[in-house]
C-alpha cells in the first residue's frame, strides 16, 4: 500500500455503494451509558445517543480526548457495559444481554486492550493466555493448533518459540501481540481495539499497524479502533468518527475527516499537529474540558468553540448554539460525510471563517512505511 495515500485507498469499502449495503458488521442506535451518581457528583452522560455503523471488513477510527466516551463505548460493543439506552447489533441482530447470548457474542467480537503488560497474567504462559478464551468457550478439540495458528497470524513466529514463555520474557510488542492471537484464537469477525499502541515505541506502533491491516486483508475482519492520535487514524483507517463529551460529532472517510474537516473540534484537535502548513497557528480551545456529570444546553461544544467565538453578539444569538441540540448524526451508509454543528455546511471543505488542513496529519505521508503503518 502506497504510504502517501490512506487506508482507505485500498480497503474493501472503498467501491462498495448505498444500493449494496449489506448489513453492518457492527452497529449501534441511540446508544446511551449513563454511570450514576457518585462522590457528591450528578449521573455521567459517557454516552449519550450514538448511531454508529462498522461495516465487514472496514477500519473505523473513533477518535477524541480522554474522558470524552470513547473506552466507554468501546466496552459496550463488545458487551462489557450494558447501555442504559438504545441498541448494539452484531449483522443485524440485536445484542441480548443474557449469558448464553453474550458468551457467543463475544466469541464474534473481541476486545484488545491498550495495555498488553496488564492485560496477560503473569503467572500465565503465552500457550495457556491464548488458549484462556477458547477453553471458556469449550473449544478444546486441536487446541494447541489452534494456538499455534494465532500466534502465527499475529507475527510471533515460529510459534513454538514463545508458546512456553511468560509476560517478563517478552518485549512490549511481542506482548501486544499475544494479546491478539489470544482475540484471533476465537477467530472473530470483529475486533474493537482500545488505544492499542498507547504504551508501545514508535518503530513498534508502526509494526502493529501493519498487522492490523493484514488482519483485515487477509481474514476480512473489521477492526474498530480508538484512539486520541490522529495520525494512527490516517495510517489505518478507512472512516473516522469524531466524539466528543459523548457524542459522535464528525464522521466520514479518513481523507475527509482529517484533510478537510468541518466541525471546529476537529479542526482544533488537527491544528495542534506538525504538517506541511507549520507557520499556522494551532487553536487553543478554552474553558473547562469535557464533564460528563454537566452537559451544556444546546451544543455541547460552545463553550469551547473557537467559531463560536469569534462570532459577534447578534451573531452568536443567531446560530442558537447555546440553545439548540444539534442532532445525532445518522449511521446510514449512504449518508456520507457529517459534521454535528450550526456553524458548518456537511458538504462544503471548510467552515465558514477557515482553511481547510493541508497534508497527511502529523506529516504522516512523508513518514517511512515502517514507521507510518502503510509499508
């Protein structure tokens, strides 16, 4: 894959159009988690009416800053926390929460967690933390084969080099691998990745980025991963979603996203990265960081909003951000490109007041293909 060019150059939802729309790998409709009052503090909207669709084979980033919902919603798909509202559809099947449905739903979809140092127990070796899930799920028929064939899948060859090894005797990546044969081992058809190369070097990150996608080329399987680093959403993905304070509030293909965004969140999330353009001024987004427990009227957003801002008295009673909810953007295949604001037009390149953002975040196109994922 060309390392000027993103994951979604090549990725098997590139050509695929709204007529053909099968269902989603994973979907969520007006999904909600409220956590309830704790420390003296009110109830914490984390999740707060998501639609949201990963289709089969796809890469989606779900991008934000800590605290904004992303782990939160992660877990939910994978049946980890139940929602308070709305629904989690595994094909097109709604999720039941009742342990015979969870247990084969979760053999479906599994979870790989940002830190694989926790993750392992480190009284167990790497043949039996592979083998852990698909004991529990009573796949003991060919099971050292099937261990052997995850590890493999996931770089850690030959296999019988590590099935005796324990967590110390392996490097951070070796690790972040065995975290995910132990998902492959259950040959799942999706896989949600939380900050999967938050703790790892940076040729090491490069190394796992590359895997995912040979995971994705090779078994077809659809990856959703969240992250806050926008360029690890560039050198994989093939849509990224944008949340903030528990709502999703820009989507759309990683070239749109991130070359020409349209909500002023994701512009100021953007402009704090080394581009092409790096005489720019980066946009300092003032006022409290997201809470939860305290939602705004109106768009959640304002308050920090550089174009709100910049708008004068009447302008800014005119847009009616601080009055008027903004819709939850809809995850019909066919709708495109999206971006939850007042101040914006979805289909235009930029936001009225500003330039769109010009290179690869990060400088990611310029980046070896080792290092950037793509090689």
């Amino acid at each position: 894959m060309s390392a000027s060019a993103p994951a979604s150059a090549a990725g098997p939802t590139a050509s695929a159009g709204p007529a053909e729309a099968a269902p989603a790998a994973l979907e969520v409709r007006g999904l909600t988690v409220v956590h309830p009052p704790r420390g003296g503090r009110g109830p914490a909207r984390a999740v707060d009416g998501v639609d949201l669709r990963l289709e089969q084979g796809e890469i989606l980033a779900l991008i934000g800053e800590s605290g904004c919902g992303k782990s939160t919603l992660a877990r939910a798909l994978v049946g980890l926390t139940r929602p308070t509202s709305g629904e989690v559809l595994y094909r097109g099947t709604p999720l039941r929460y009742t342990g015979s449905a969870l247990k084969a739903y979760r053999r479906h979809t599994q979870l790989v967690l940002q830190d694989p140092g926790g993750a392992l127990n480190p009284r167990q070796t790497v043949f039996d933390a592979v083998a852990e899930g698909p004991r529990l799920h009573g796949l003991k028929e060919g099971l050292e084969e099937r261990v052997r064939s995850a590890l493999s899948r996931a770089g850690l060859r030959p296999p019988e080099d590590f099935l005796a090894r324990y967590p110390h005797q392996l490097s951070g990546g070796q690790q972040q691998r065995v975290v995910i044969a132990g998902a492959l081992a259950l040959d799942p058809a999706v896989v949600v990745a939380d900050e999967p190369v938050a703790s790892l070097d940076a040729s090491v990150r490069g190394e796992i980025l590359q895997l995912v996608l040979r995971l994705r080329d090779e078994l077809g399987l659809s990856a959703l991963v969240v992250s806050h680093d926008l360029g690890l959403a560039w050198n994989i993905a093939d849509r990224v979603a944008v949340m903030y304070l528990g709502r999703i509030v820009e989507v759309g293909t990683v070239e749109d996203v991130l070359l020409r965004p349209v909500h002023p969140y994701t512009r100021a999330l953007l402009s704090v990265l080394p581009g092409p353009d790096r005489g720019r001024r980066p946009t300092v987004l003032t006022g409290e960081a997201p809470d939860p427990t305290a939602v705004p009227a109106g768009c959640r957003f304002h308050p920090r909003c550089p174009a709100w801002a910049a708008l004068d008295g009447p302008g800014r009673e005119a847009a009616g951000c601080t009055v008027r909810e903004l819709p939850v953007l809809t995850a019909d295949p066919g709708a495109g490109r999206q971006a939850a604001c007042h101040l914006v037009d979805a289909a235009a390149d930029t936001p009225a007041g500003g330039a769109g953002t010009a290179g690869a975040p990060g400088g990611a196109a310029q980046a070896p293909g080792a290092e950037d994922g793509r090689g």
